[in-house]
C-alpha cells in the first residue's frame, strides 16, 4: 500500500517473511589501556570496554504481490554508550592525593591507567567454575 510521506517522496509498506537472524555482542580492552605510546584518537571520556551490538535480519517480501519473493536484509548495529560504560578516566592511576598520574613520553606526558579485572572475573560463571574444581580435587 503506498501512501505519502511528509517530505512528499512516496513509501510503499513490505512485508517480509523472516528466514534466518543473526545477532551478536562484542566487548574489548580500550587500547589506550596498554598502549606504550600517545594514541592521536585517544580521549578521557572513551568507554573503558567499547562493546558494539549487531543484529541482522534476512528474509523475502510477501506482500505487496508484485514484490513478493524478492530477498531483503536488514542490519541493524550499535555502538558503545557512553552512558552506560566505563570510561578511560575511571582507569586511570591516582596519586596520595586523588589527582591523575602522567608519565613522560619524549616531549608529552601521558595518563597512566591501571588495567582493569578481566569481566569473567567477576561474573558467577567464573566463581561456578573455581567451585566445581575445588569439588574435584
């Protein structure tokens, strides 16, 4: 069914039989965490562990009749929030008196960041696992 949009171009409504998805999560280490020289694109409010969310969607028209069969996918990603992750900031070493600590680097000086735990660490799978070897042994 067509209609019109408000920008007057045309939009036409698809339906579309789902065949296969694919959806996926991934998380990292920041660079800048272990990097040994200046990073140019590195900055205190990057998300400590980037995580990027993907879910793709493919499929064929059904309706209307004269695009039906016609194959289709959709991607759909996302990147970190910077509202919900840690940033680098939140890293970074602290002196005796709580303010940020730098090292030299040729004619800069750069943040020094504490790595953070590993997150299986800190989950209940890792403690499940550590509970069941002691069981064993």
């Amino acid at each position: 069914m067509a209609r019109r949009a408000r920008s007057g171009e045309r939009q036409t409504e698809i339906s579309i039989r789902v065949e296969s998805t694919d959806a996926a999560v991934e998380m990292g280490l920041n660079i800048s965490v272990v990097a040994r020289r200046p990073l140019l694109d590195s900055h205190h409010d990057d998300p400590l562990f980037p995580i990027t969310t993907r879910l793709q969607i493919r499929g064929q028209s059904i309706a209307p009749r004269e695009r039906a069969g016609e194959p289709y996918e959709i991607s759909i990603w996302s990147g970190t929030s910077r509202k919900t992750n840690l940033t680098l900031r939140d890293a970074q070493v602290l002196n005796e008196y709580h303010a940020p600590v730098y090292r030299p680097y040729k004619e800069q000086q750069l943040p020094v960041y504490k790595a953070p735990p590993r997150p299986c660490h800190h989950g209940s799978a890792w403690r499940k696992r550590d509970l069941s070897r002691d069981d064993l042994g």
